[in-house]
C-alpha cells in the first residue's frame, strides 16, 4: 500500500536523496548531475545500485541522460509534495495517474454514451459535494474518488468500476496528496480543478463520448502536470 511503503534499501533512499536535493534547488532544471562514479562514493556503494536509482528517477521523468551530455535534471516537482507524502511513494503516485488516464477516459466516454438520468444526477451530487468542500476549505479526497466512481458507473460497464475499487486506496492516496497542494495553493487552483470536474459532467450530460474522454484525460493529465511540474 502507498501510504504504508517504507524506504526499505539504499536504492530508494538514493532516489529520496537526490530528488531532495532536485526539490531544494541543489540540483537546478537543466544542470547535470554528479557523475555515477561520484554518486557512487557519496553513497559508499555501488554503480550498479546508483544506477537502479537513476533508473527510476528516469522513468518518472524527473532526469534524462543524453550521450554525450551526461545526465541531467528535466523537471522539479511541486517541493510541497514533502509535506504529504514520503519521496519513495512519487514513483507509484505516478503510474496511478498513468493507469487512471487510460482507464477512466475509456469510462467516461461510454458513460457519455450509456447514462440514464440517475446516473447523470449521481455525477451531479457528486460534484455540488466537491463544490461544498471548496467553499469550506476541506480536502474531500474520499468526495473526489465519489466522482470519479460514479462516472465510472455510468459507463454500465463493472470492469471499470471493478477496478477502480480494487485500487481505490491507491487513487485516494493519490487524490489526497493533489488536493492537499491545492489546498496551499490558491482558491484558483482549486476551482480549476472543479472547473475539469464540470467539463467531464457536461460532456457526458451532452452524450458526447469523445468529449467527455478528452476531459477526463485532460483532468488526470494536469493533476499529473501540476504534481510534477512541467
């Protein structure tokens, strides 16, 4: 479980260190980082166990290396995710998103085609419940996964909805640690949000699958974007 994942070997705690020091601005967008042979010695260990940090520091998009140029650091995420969720959890973060992106635009553009009204009504509930935890300055991350499930049950298919209960720690998790950076953002970030939220409501109220595919995506792509910065 994510919220329960601990640092259990020198990998993960390289990849914490060095993300660390990516959030802090030791390491700046654009600059390279140590060579694997000095990392190595920092660490007093191995390459080979260096390299299975950067690897995933790589996959999740944070560095790339180049021939020629060495490794460098492409993104820096939101520095406030530290105060949420431990650095060894991002890695999972991530691929949740990458998960929901494809699973849940496929839901929301069947459910655009195959909702009856109390379908629509139960997506509708779902986000007056959001607007209220905007207006009282809650989280409501159980609130959030409400929406989305009930989209989901509106594609009258139960795979999606299936699925969506199997992992639903994992996405509540996820949405608790997006909607917590809202939260010390501005009230603007957070009515975008349910701005994205109201675009998926009305593209499936309107039956428009394509459209109502686009917006999830789009919603779940940003939540991704504004975690991980660009």
């Amino acid at each position: 479980m994510m919220n329960e994942r601990k640092s259990t070997g020198l990998p993960d705690k390289i990849y914490s260190d060095i993300l660390n020091r990516i959030l802090e601005g030791e390491y700046k967008e654009g600059e390279r980082l140590p060579t694997e042979h000095a990392l190595a010695d920092r660490f007093e260990t191995s390459r080979p166990t260096v390299r299975e940090a950067l690897a995933r520091l790589r996959a999740d998009g944070i560095i790339v290396t180049r021939h020629g140029s060495g490794t460098t650091v492409a993104r820096r995420p939101d520095p406030d995710v530290r105060r949420f969720a431990p650095l060894e959890t991002l890695s999972d973060i991530r691929r949740c998103y990458e998960f929901r992106i494809v699973t849940e635009g496929g839901a929301a553009e069947l459910a655009a085609e195959k909702a009856e009204v109390d379908d629509i009504d139960a997506i509708q509930f779902a986000w007056d419940e959001l607007e209220r935890i905007v207006e009282t300055q809650g989280i409501g991350a159980k609130d959030d996964f409400s929406f989305h499930l009930a989209v989901a049950r509106a594609s009258k298919n139960p795979f999606f909805i299936t699925v969506m209960s199997f992992i639903e720690e994992q996405i509540v998790f996820s949405m608790n640690l997006s909607r917590n950076l809202s939260l010390v953002k501005t009230v603007e970030r957070q009515r975008l949000v349910q701005a994205e939220h109201l675009a998926v409501l009305e593209a499936i109220r309107r039956k428009d699958g394509p459209g109502a595919g686009r917006a999830m995506r789009s919603h779940l792509e940003n939540a991704l974007e504004r975690m991980f910065g660009s």
